[in-house]
C-alpha cells in the first residue's frame, strides 16, 4: 500500500495526476465547493479570537491535493475575517514535488496577500510557539494498514505475494509484535473477521501532539469509533480499492492506477491523542459539526445563495457526506473557557 500510493513516479498520488474530483477517481468533501474552506475558516476565526488576535497564526494543513481546501481557507479569511487574514500564514506538508506544483498553481492568486511555506514532514515544520491551527481532510485514511483476518481459530497477518504476473493475498500467522496488536484492539474472534491497523497513526498523532501548542487540531474523515468499526457490520474489513469512482473487486490489481483506502480508528487517534497531551474536544459528524459552524450564516441577515446552498447540503446530508464523515477535534494549551464551536453543540449533549 506505501509502495502503490506513494511511490515518487508510479505512486497512485505522488504522479501528480488529477485523482479527485469528477475527473479524477473519487469525490472528497472539498470537492462540491468552496463552503468546507469557509466553514473552517469561521472555526480558525473563532481560535485566533479566543487566543487574544495574536499578530502571528499559523494554518498547516498535510495531505492538500491539488490545495483547493487551503485556497477556500485562505479566500475566506480575507473576505470575512481581516483580524485573521492579517496574521495567517499558510503551512502545507507535502514532500512530493509533483504535487507541491500543483499546491503552487492553485495558490498562486493568494500568495500576495499571505506567507506561504512547504515542509517535507511534520518532523521539519516548527511552530515556535506560534498558535496553530492543524487541519486534514481525507489524509488518516489514506496511511498504509497491516490486515488481520480470523481464520480456523487462528489470528493471521495477511500479506503480499507475487504470483506470475500479478499480485495475490499470502497469511501467516502474526509474529509476537503483531499479537501485542491484536491483544490491543481485542477484535472478536469469529470465523474470517478482518480488521486494519495503521502503524502511522501513533506517531503522527505523538508529532502533532508535541509541535502545535498552543493550538487546534482537526482530522476529517470517514471512519468509526472502535466500537463501531469491530461489529459485525464491517466483519470482512474496510480496505478498498478505488478508480473512475467505481470500487474495484481486487485492491491488488494495477497497483499505483487506484486508490486504497480504509476506515479511521477514530476512537484510536483520540486515545493517542491524550497520550500525546492534546485535550479531546470530541467527535462529530459532518452534518452536526459543520451545521453548527453555519448556523450565523443559515440564521444571518444576508440568505446565503443557492449554489452555497447546494454546496452545503452535499456536505451535511446524510446521503453525501453528513453521516458518513467525522471530524476529530482536538487542542493543547488553550484557554479553560474555550470550547469549539464545531462541538459545542455535541458538548451539551445535543
């Protein structure tokens, strides 16, 4: 999966090919428009004024894409929040070159007006004690997985062979390292259950946890809580292929060409989280989460039009994005009083 996705010249997203949107292979919550940009733009506001207008604020986003969401964050904050547009500079985590060209293009119009920088990894960006406010869309998903499948009273790790010209599934039974993983998580022991596991998540979430403070962090994406994602709903695993926004039977056929993907632990990332010294503000969905931020907007003197309307809704029904979608949110070192407006709602038991 490491190999298929981000290879630097046959990886499915380090080509720099267009693979999101309705010419690429899949639509992602920024692809509708522009109003995801803008609704977090509200959220960075809101941080930036609970932190006392600080005359220098960070915006770091990893995984851009082509930079579409950073572009929407950026507009939005010099249209409707000059406090915020005047100090914001724009961190993007993107060690791929190709990529990195198109995050120039697409930001080219917003480079007057904000500092923009490119780090090659978290490991490489330093806030220095400058208030952040992290964001990621469609990133946790897209970090490689081991699989474990249950079989004839036996956990097995399962791997990948080469046979002729292609590739097929090998199992093994796991190594002890790898049982301390399945003791961890306790998946239940039916016959062919299969789960995921993302060796990235802890030490991603370990790096954030260190490096933004004072500061915000948000990840969206599709996923569960562990609860959710161990039922027997999703017995067989979430790993899956996709291309030409169809999804493909086999995830190891033509590697590089699709996507792979699968759910979030969310429940996972809020634990490392604590571990890491971020307060967890809680998990929502994006029909609560974000119709909450719009709620001065949907409520406002000045109706909002129906293209923002359209764009919304494909955010917030349950049929697009709504309840499919989480966000995690998550802070360090901010104000005792300072609660998200993007959970508050979730917070007061709504």
């Amino acid at each position: 999966m490491e190999t298929a996705l981000y290879h630097p010249e046959h990886g499915f997203y380090a080509s720099g090919k267009t693979r999101t949107g309705q010419e690429g292979d899949f639509l992602t919550p920024v692809s509708p428009g522009p109003v995801l940009g803008q609704l977090l733009a509200r959220q960075a506001d809101e941080l930036h004024e609970a932190l006392g207008r600080p005359k220098s604020f960070n915006l770091i986003e990893q995984g851009a894409d082509a930079g579409w969401l950073a572009r929407d964050i950026l507009a939005a904050a010099r249209r409707d929040h000059p406090a915020l547009g005047k100090s914001a500079s724009l961190h993007l985590i993107e060690p791929r070159p190709r990529l990195r060209e198109r995050q120039k293009a697409t930001l080219r119009e917003m480079a007057p007006d904000f500092p923009i920088q490119w780090h090659d990894s978290l490991e490489s960006f330093q806030a220095s004690g400058v208030p952040c406010f992290f964001y990621s869309c469609e990133l946790v998903d897209s970090f490689p997985v081991r699989i474990f499948t249950y079989r004839h009273g036996v956990w097995h790790e399962k791997f990948v062979d080469k046979k002729g010209s292609g590739f097929v599934w090998l199992e093994k039974q796991p190594e002890p390292p790898a049982r301390e993983i399945i003791q961890r998580f306790s998946p239940p022991e039916v016959e062919g259950f299969t789960f995921e596991f993302r060796p990235e998540s802890g030490p991603w979430m370990q790096r954030l946890g260190s490096q933004i403070s004072p500061g915000l962090v948000l990840t969206l994406d599709y996923g569960f809580s562990s609860k959710e994602l161990y039922s027997p709903a999703h017995a067989a695993g979430t790993l899956v292929a996709l291309r030409h926004h169809q999804k493909i039977r086999d995830p190891l056929a033509d590697p590089g060409e699709q996507d792979l993907t699968a759910h979030v632990n969310f429940t996972e990332l809020e634990e490392i989280g604590i571990q890491a010294g971020l307060e967890n503000y809680g998990l929502t969905d994006f029909a609560r989460g974000l119709t909450h931020l719009a709620s001065p907007i949907l409520t406002g003197a000045q109706n909002p039009t129906e293209s923002w309307i359209r764009n919304f809704r494909h955010l917030t029904h349950p049929s697009f994005f709504g309840k499919t979608h989480q966000i995690l949110v998550q802070g360090k070192s901010l104000p005792k009083s300072f609660t998200p407006s993007i959970v508050t709602k979730l917070k007061a038991g709504a």
